[in-house]
C-alpha cells in the first residue's frame, strides 16, 4: 500500500515561487512513476510532471522552464519546485504514484497565484 500526503500549497504573487511536498509512505519496491497533476476549476485533471522509473521526466507545455519534479528517496519525498507562478497556474496539485499497475493519489494541496 501506497499512502501520499501533499503539503506546501497556499496563496503566493504572480512571478513568486513555491514548493510542493509530497511524503510517501509504504512500501516503494514497484513504483512504476510518480508524478504531479493539478485541477483547476471547471478544468479536467491535467499531468503537470512525470517521472517514470525507465524513462525520461516530462513536463506538460505549460510549466517546462518553470517546475522541477525531484525525489528525495532519503526523506521518502516527492518535490515539485514552482517558479515564475502564474495565475493560470491556480490549481489543486495532487500527487501520484503507480505501483503494479495501481494508482494511488494524495488528497490534494491548493495553489493559488493572485495579487
């Protein structure tokens, strides 16, 4: 079992940064990918970035340049670094993992970009 709990969202400027924390816990053996997704209002969930196990790290269109996935396996941790924040990057950032086939989800942290 795969449990995720996001932390670090909240309300920040246009052009501020943030980081979103999100702790594992469980067993890791079997993780196929872990990744952020964001939801914003009236908006279908979208993945934000990917970071398979066997492949390469991919960011949506959207936020390459800006956010950087990361994991630290010491802290059982995954990262998403946010700069240069846009208001059209307002959201619920949730984390995921896939293992053997399962997804699994955290319950979501909100970002809001305004003045």
């Amino acid at each position: 079992q795969v449990q995720l709990v996001e932390s670090g969202g909240g309300l920040v400027q246009p052009g501020g940064s943030l980081r979103l924390s999100c702790a594992t816990s469980g067993s890791i053996f079997g993780i196929d990918a872990l990744g952020w997704y964001r939801q914003a209002p009236g908006k279908e969930r979208e993945v934000v970035a990917l970071m398979p196990t066997y492949s390469n790290t991919n960011y949506a269109d959207s936020v390459k340049g800006r956010f950087t996935i990361s994991r630290d396996n010491a802290k059982n941790t995954v990262y998403l670094q946010m700069n240069s924040l846009k208001p059209e990057d307002t959201a619920v950032y949730y984390c995921n993992a896939v293992r053997y086939g399962r997804s699994f989800w955290g319950q979501g942290t909100q970002v809001t970009v305004s003045s």
